[in-house]
DNA sequence: TTGTAGGCGTTATCAG
DNA sequence: CTGATAACGCCTACAA
C-alpha cells in the first residue's frame, strides 16, 4: 500500500489525506484519560453518565471508530471464524445449494455473535493446511466443511485437536473421534425416501449412492437397508448379492448420467431408485429419458438434498430436505460460544430430515 | 474465551496449555537480535547466508509462526479483502451459480496475493453499512457482488469513495461514475443471442428481461434491440409499440414462471423468447409446459448465464456464457495490486461473453 | 469513578 | 550486515 505518514498523524494513502482518528484525540477532546475511553466503548466498569456522554459526543464529531486491528491484538484473538471450502472442483460434486446454504446460515450468526467470517478455498495441492490458519492466529475457531474421511484428513483434523484449535465439521461423521459436528439425520432421510417409494407400491427399488468417503454417504445406505428389510425385502448392497440394485457415483450429475446406462440394463428389475443426492437423481432421469425410460411414468426417482433443482425438473422430483442453513448456523453459534465459555467445549449434534413429495414418483398411491 | 496467560509466556486456554512462541525466543536460541529474525523473515535487506540459517533452524526446532495479528497491526493494515454479499434471499435470485463462480475466482486470486478473503453478508436492514468496515480497518480494500443502481446504494458508494476506501464493483455499472468495475459485455451476449435466433428462422423474438436496476438488464436489452433492428424488426420494449414482446421478471425461476401465463396469451404472436437468465428461461418453460406448449417444439429459448442448470433442462437450455471466475479474479487482482501501488487505482473493464448452443431453439437450421 | 502505566508481537528507522 | 529502539492503538490490572 502507497501510503506515507505525516508527523501530526495525518495518512497520505494514494494521494488522498487520511485522518486516522485514535483514542488519544477523543481523550484529549472530551477531557479524560485513554482509558475511559476504552471503558467507554466497551460498556466496563462503572461510569458517570455524564462522562460517557461527554466521550460519546467527542468520538462523534471526530468521527471516531475503534481499531479493530489493535483491538483485537491486545486482546490477542483474531476476531475471525474460518469457514474451510473444499477445492474449487468438488464445488461441482456438492451443490453449490449445499454451501451457500450453509455458508448463509454461519453469516448470520457470526455477525450476531460479533464475529468476522474468513474464507478459506483450499487448494488442489495444499501441502500448507488450516492448521497454519490457527498458527498465524487468523482465526480463533474454524468450522469445516466437505471433510472427507481419508487418512490424510483425518490425520489433519487430530492435528488441530492436539494442538487445542477449536473446529467443527458440518455434515460430516468420523466414527470412533469425538470431533465436535454437526449433521443431519440422514439416516431417517433415507428411510424415508425408501418408505415413501414403499408406499407407492414400489419394491425393486434400486439405490444410487454417492462418494464413500462421506459419513453421509454410509448413513443413507443404512436407512435404505432399514426400510427395505423392515418391509421384507432385500435391499442392494456394495458387492452384495443385489448387484442390480446397488449402484455407486460421486454426487455429481455426470455420475448419475453414467448410472444411468447401468441401470437401464436392469430396468425390467427395478422399478424405482432412490438417488443420495439431487444432482445424480438428475443425471439418471436424463440419462434414462434419452435412454426412452421416462421417471415418474416408467420408474419412480426420489432425490436428496431438496435443492433448487428439484424444483425444476421434469417432472419435479421427490427430495428429502436437509436443514443446511440452520447447521450452518448452529455450528457457528456453538462454537463461538465455547470460545466464550459460555456453552461446554465439546458437542455432537444431529438435526432432522424431511422428506418433500412432488411428482416424479407418479400419481398412483 | 476462557484464557490465562502465565508469567513464563504459556498460556492456558479451555485447560489446555498453549506455548505461544515469539520472535524473542527465536532470537534467543538462534543468537541473534530480535529484527535480525524478522528481515529474515520478511526476506528484507541483506544477510549472511548462514545467520539466515541458524535462524530459520531455530524458527523449525521451536515451531514458530509470525503473529498474523501483530504483523498487521504494525504493517497499519488488515491484510484482508473484503467481498460484499447481497441480502441473502437475493441469493435466489441470481443464482448461486454465479456467485460460487465469482466467489472462487476472488479467492483463488486473493490467496495467491498474500491476502485474506473476508465474507460480508448483507443483512436485510444494514443500516451500519460496509464502510464500517473499513471505518474499523477490518478490510483494506473490498469488492462489492449484487449492487444494484438504487439513490441509496449509489449514496453509499459515493460516501466509500470520498473515504479513499477502495474498492470494486462486479457485473454492475453505473453510468456517469468512475467506480473500479470489472463487467461482461452483456449487450454482445444478448446480441448473440438474438442473432441466433434470427438465423434459426425466428422472427417474432419476445424479450423477458430482469430488474432494471442492475445494469446489466440495460444493456441486455440494448443488445436485443440491435440485433432486432438490424434484422429489420421491431423489438419489444418497456411501454413500447410491441407490448407482447417485451416482458420483465426479477430474475428469479418463479418470475419466469409468472411470466409464462402472459407469454401465453400472445403465443400465436411469438415464436422465440430470450431470457434475461437461465433460472427465468426455466421457470417460463416450466410454465409454458403446463400450458401445453413447449420448448424446443413450439418456440425456442435462449438463456443466460450457462449455468449448470442449463444442462439439466428439458431440452437441453441454448445459452450465454459470462466469465464469472475470471471477472471475480480480475477485479481481486486489480484491486489489490492498485493498493501496492503496482498498477494505477482506477480501472474499468468489460469482458467478452460468448453463446453455447444446445438444443432449446430445435433442430431447424 | 477515573487515571497511570505496562504490555501485546511486530515493523521500520537509525546507528554502528 | 546487524542491533537498539521507538512506534502502532488498544486492553487491563492496579492505584488513587
């Protein structure tokens, strides 16, 4: 930055005169120490009202603003809450639903909490990780999003508890660790989207799960399972004996495109699929459509997620909502009050699901 | 947050104990003054080769980091870049498409350039508004996403560069100003559009546009105008000789929606619609679907945006394309490289758009 | 109820 | 090439 100080305190930063107005000068002109400023501003210890007013007044006609810089140096925290992305490219395999939603529900909240939010894109390599957010001390707590479980991560995430950095992964379970999260049920999710394909009348209902490497992923296998045994049936299985009715992408639509292929080998076994997200239940009905099998008259499709798009396709698909805004939220609020002190330090939370019915399971019932 | 600081330098925090190590100590061990350590650092002024190295030995064997916070605090800067979210429910109206794009593009360039990215979320009062944040010193610089040509926004840009704070629009511009603007050019992506048509054999081409107070609406419509005229027809317009031509939504699907019911009414006068953005293209296609008419089959749709939904209609949506990761990183590389003083302050550029057909304006041709 | 003063971890300017 | 040392703007015991 351009910039050149004057000795009467004035800045030049690109030509412009600048008036850095400090604590000193409000001090000076309301006639009391530094400190009462600060106390002031603060809203500590006990104070004439008169005084407060007089500091009041005087920082308004110098149009004074506290540092947040050197406010937050002397109180030695950053002020910040990180928020991890994951690589630009995994953007395209979660919807970007999923983040701004989450991304929306952490905002509100650490502005109501008096934070700042920082954000962190990963990048592809990333030899360099978050952990050096914490050492820099950029952020004071930091929330992850897109955790994957792989040895590398993992190994990342216990790096950050040994060295105390308080986190919080959303949407995202590592079995056996006592990682602060937040997730959905998405079990129950699964459960019901089978149910409700159940109820249809359905039976040979076929499931399209996502990436492994997401506790999600498991879960949603699990309620699949749960409601297809419940009704006496068995379900598909990774390398199970229903190779027909289990089928595996990556969240994306172009993975659900591909499935499609697959599956219409099938199609006289199967007459629904339960996809694990919105994005791939779109790909299949694509892929499925050129294919001539159309969702909602030749199969039944639900999605997950009840994203944007689930709204527009055609038909409009069955989907089960999962409360991204408010586990943004949620996290964020937990985790900036342990900072606090003011909640316990550790926390596991799960929010429900829903499930939301439009017509890409048909009109029969 | 729960912390003790203890006389020897440690400090405890939610029980755990935390060394927090300092230039001091690395000085100590490496046997040299405390600003011998930082040149090193900061790789400034000259030094023998191997002080350099028992310095940088000493740094490792003792884990030290610079404190971000205090690096600056001295430097009198935040090290961060701003980057302005509208109010969230705007998010569904642009698409979250576009700011994930543009979002990505700041932040890969940001972090390339040594600065931080911090979000700002409107909320939906704001009375305190952005400036604040520079007026706190939380931002040296900061791009603004979904302003829109309002007296009040105007005012508020006007205030932030009275300040000197600097800063930048994206996809918006305001005529008669000299804001910093990185846009697209939207007239030549309407035109494309347009021309398009006409040369699939469309004549009778309705325009549904957005909200006129983004600027790009204006210059969309310009560009449909040109290619209209040049053609030798009459376009649509706000209150003009060809009402049925020319409609307006706010951007969002349920407009496009609303504005299939209208569409309607004229069908017999139309026989291709340009939409202003592709979630409006969807939701007039939806509509007109279920009004029996369709895309593709009875009329032909343009979108804009090529937004990943363009590919998940059905048929498959024609579209224009706008470089929203380049637009995000151009502006975040202007910006902060015009604070450096390394490139002049002011700066307005436009960035080319380009067509990608699908399949929406039929097979003909 | 208010003032004094030490400290936060750097940067950057001088001498040497 | 390297070492002192004065800022930087604010917080916070401790003293009055």
């Amino acid at each position: 930055m351009l910039q050149v100080w004057l000795e009467d305190g004035r800045t030049i930063i690109e030509g412009r005169v600048q008036v850095i107005v400090t604590r000193k000068e409000v001090a000076e002109l309301a006639g009391v120490s530094e400190a009462t400023v600060s106390r002031v501003f603060n809203g500590v210890g006990p104070m004439k009202e008169e005084t407060k007013q007089r500091v009041l007044e005087a920082a308004k006609t110098l149009n004074y603003h506290p540092n947040a810089i050197a406010q937050n140096f002397a109180r030695r925290r950053s002020g910040n809450l990180g928020v991890v992305l994951p690589y630009v490219p995994k953007v395209h395999l979660f919807s970007t639903y999923f983040f701004s939603e989450i991304l929306s529900g952490i905002g509100a909240k650490v502005k109501e909490m008096g934070y700042d939010l920082l954000l962190l894109l990963r990048s592809p390599d990333e030899e360099s990780d978050y952990i050096d957010m914490f050492r820099a001390q950029k952020v004071d707590a930091c929330i992850i999003l897109g955790a994957t479980d792989t040895p590398r991560e993992l190994e990342q995430l216990k790096a950050l508890e040994e060295g105390g950095h308080p986190f919080c992964l959303v949407n995202q379970h590592f079995e056996g660790e006592r990682f602060n999260e937040v997730d959905a049920d998405h079990q129950k999710g699964s459960y019901l989207a089978v149910r409700h394909l159940l109820d249809k009348g359905c039976r040979r209902i076929a499931f399209l799960n996502g990436s492994p490497q997401f506790s999600s992923s498991g879960d949603r296998l699990e309620g699949y399972r749960q409601a297809m045994r419940e009704a006496g049936l068995e379900p598909g299985d990774p390398g199970g004996s229903q190779p027909h009715l289990y089928y595996e992408g990556n969240y994306s639509r172009t993975s659900g495109y591909r499935a499609a292929a697959r599956l219409f080998e099938h199609r006289y076994e199967i007459d629904a699929v339960f996809a694990a997200n919105d994005r791939m239940a779109i790909g299949l009905m694509q892929g499925l459509r050129e294919l001539g099998w159309e969702a909602g008259r030749d199969f039944a499709v639900v999605g997950y997620d009840n994203s944007d798009a689930a709204r527009v396709t055609d038909p409009p698909l069955t989907s089960v909502a999962v409360p991204f805004y408010e586990m943004g939220s949620l996290a964020a609020e937990r985790l900036l009050s342990s900072l606090n002190g003011e909640a316990p330090a550790a926390f596991q939370t799960k929010l429900d699901t829903e499930l939301v019915v439009r017509q890409s399971c048909g009109k029969r019932s």
